[in-house]
C-alpha cells in the first residue's frame, strides 16, 4: 500500500471510528430516559400510527408543553421530536439534550476526515501526503480524546445505578427474546457500513487516479519499469549527448514542482523534441510531481478521459501518453526520479530514449 492510499484509508476511517468513539453520549442521553433503543422504536411507532389515525392534527393541552411549542416553532421537525421526548422521558431532559447536541458537534471530526481524504485525493501540493497524515493523526488524537472524555464524564456525573440495573434486565430479555432477530440486525448493519465505507473508499481512491488504467501504449509490446537498471543524470545527459540533443543551457519546464527535495536536472532539445529529467532527494513525492504534471498538460481533458491514457505500472509507477493539441506530451516516474517530454512528430525517438535508459522494457 503506497502513502496516497494509505492516507486515503485512514481518513476514511475515521469517520465511523469518531461515531464509535463519541457514541457514549448519546447512550447516556437515553439512559436518562429509561428505555431500551427496542423500546423508543416502538414507542415511536405507535406514535406515528397514532399520529395517522387522527383526523385532527393533535393540540398541546400542558401549558409547559405549548411554551416549549412556542420556543422550538422554528425548530424542523426531527429537532423538536427529540426536545419533546427528552422533555417528557428522561429523568435530566437538559443533560440529554445537551449530550445530543454535543454529539451532532463531534460528528465535525467525522466530517473533516471525508474532507481531508477528499483533499488527499485531489489536491496538486507537493507536500499534500505530508499535511494529509499530520492531519490524520490530530484527527484520530481528537477522537481518542472524546473516548477519554467519556470516562471522565461518566466518573463525574454518574446515572442513577437503579436506572442501569433496569436497563440491563430489559437489553438482556430484549436479546433473549429476538436472539436470532438481534444477530440479523447486527450482520445488517455491518454489511451496510461496509458497503458505505467501501463506496467512500472506491470515491476517493478513483479520484485520485488509483485505479486508472490505460490501454493506449507506448510501443510495441506491454511496457513495465525495470528494476535493475540505475538512473542518473549523467546517463541521461550521455544518452541525449549522443543522440544528437542540444542540452546546454536548455531550461526545464517544471523546476518549481516540490523544488525542494530537487537534486538534479537535466534536459535536451533536438528539432521538435523535448526531454526533461529530474531527480529528487527521495521517491516519497514523486508520484505528487508527476500528477502535477500531468495535470498541467491535460488540463483541458475531463478526469475520466484523462485516465485512458494513464497505465499504471509496476511498484506504484505511471506512464502518461496523450496527444494534445497536436503535440504528443509523455511523463514518467520511477523510483525518486521523473521524466517529461513532448514533440510534435510522435513519441518514437523519446520512447527509445526512455527503453535504453532502463525507464521502460518490452514483454
């Protein structure tokens, strides 16, 4: 598993880890009320069927309730459903209520981890995976220290032991009594969160080009990244030095991407051709300035064309091949270094150059 896809992973599950971890909140808010989660659903059944069966829309009698009707008018639906359970079920209606709202608040770490696998996904910074782990790890910090805040909250106010006992009797004749029926909605839920998660994942991870492939090739034959071969510049400049390339003085497009971590560079013009080379401190962003690139070149092609021209290769490596406005553009990446090139005549003298310096080899 590369970084990008690691990154992506761990955001994405954070979001039922930060429900999991805050999920004592609302138990302790309908603890106060006495009721079993069985028991609310068919209280609020029988609610709804009551509801259905009237012929007129029912009026508050209790002169507390048509107070409370008054502050929450503004208020949907669902919110004043919970006020009024709260208000006439639990022992401590504000605590339950302040635990509720309180919960919907932490559901923002949730939250921020989707926004942050989406930014891992998308974002063109060289330095995206590095933010995106930072933030990872204060994200999981944050949740760890909700489940932490239970404990000390639950230490500090605790619920009634005779409300607990109750609760405990009933969860365990509920289970009892829909034993089979209790499995099945556990396999229920499980099956759906996974599917949820795997969508989220499958989302974010084809965003961020995970899964592209192309069919477009560069040569004759499948190509694939040797893994035997060492690059360096001083191959590269003797290779185009050889062929004819003009390499003195001829600037690089793309210096500037994560212009940091750059070692070396090198680049070569002959006729139409243009070849760029550049090798990096390490291979950790390479993959980052390789998008950035290809980017940049296609930016007029939709993401989902994009990917057709895309292949995908050994160890994690891409190869880019796309005719552009009349101009063939080529990029490549392999190990800390990347490759850009174009002309207008074809690929052929470049894909020959990138075949004997070991960036490339037939089956």
């Amino acid at each position: 598993m590369n970084d990008l896809v690691f990154n992506i992973v761990f955001s994405t599950l954070l979001l039922p880890i930060n429900l999991l971890c805050g999920a004592w909140m609302l138990k302790d808010a309908m603890n106060l009320t006495g009721m079993t989660l069985g028991e609310y659903w068919k209280l609020k059944r029988r609610q709804e069927q009551e509801e259905l069966e009237l012929t007129e829309p029912s009026v508050f009698t209790d002169s507390e309730d048509i107070e409370l009707s008054k502050k929450t008018i503004r208020m949907d639906a669902s919110q004043r459903e919970t006020i009024f359970f709260f208000k006439h079920y639990s022992s401590d209606p504000k605590r339950s209520l302040r635990l509720t709202k309180a919960y919907a608040e932490c559901t923002f770490i949730g939250f921020s981890a989707l926004l942050l696998s989406n930014y891992t996904a998308l974002s063109r910074n060289p330095d995206k995976l590095k933010f995106a782990l930072i933030g990872n790890i204060i994200l999981l910090i944050f949740n760890l220290g909700l489940l932490f805040a239970g404990k000390i909250y639950r230490n500090m106010h605790p619920i009634d032991e005779r409300i607990l006992e109750k609760l405990s009797a009933k969860r365990a004749e509920e289970k009892e009594n829909a034993k089979r029926e209790h499995i099945r909605n556990i396999i229920v839920y499980i099956i759906v969160g996974l599917l949820f998660l795997g969508l989220l994942l499958y989302f974010n991870l084809s965003m961020a080009g995970v899964f592209s492939q192309q069919n477009h090739q560069v040569q004759q034959g499948t190509p694939t990244v040797t893994t035997n071969v060492q690059i360096s510049r001083e191959k590269v400049y003797e290779e185009l030095t050889e062929r004819g390339f003009e390499t003195a003085n001829i600037p690089t497009t793309y210096w500037r991407e994560d212009e940091r971590k750059i070692m070396y560079v090198c680049a070569g013009m002959k006729n139409d051709i243009k070849f760029e080379y550049y090798e990096y401190i390490d291979g950790k962003t390479t993959n980052l300035v390789y998008n950035s690139i290809v980017y940049s070149v296609s930016s007029d092609i939709e993401p989902s064309e994009r990917e057709q021209y895309e292949t995908q290769l050994p160890d994690g490596n891409k190869i880019f091949t796309a005719s552009i406005d009349g101009v063939y553009q080529l990029c490549i990446y392999r190990d800390n270094t990347v490759v850009y090139a174009y002309s207008e005549s074809g690929l052929d003298e470049i894909n020959s150059i990138l075949y004997k310096l070991g960036y490339l080899q037939a089956k």
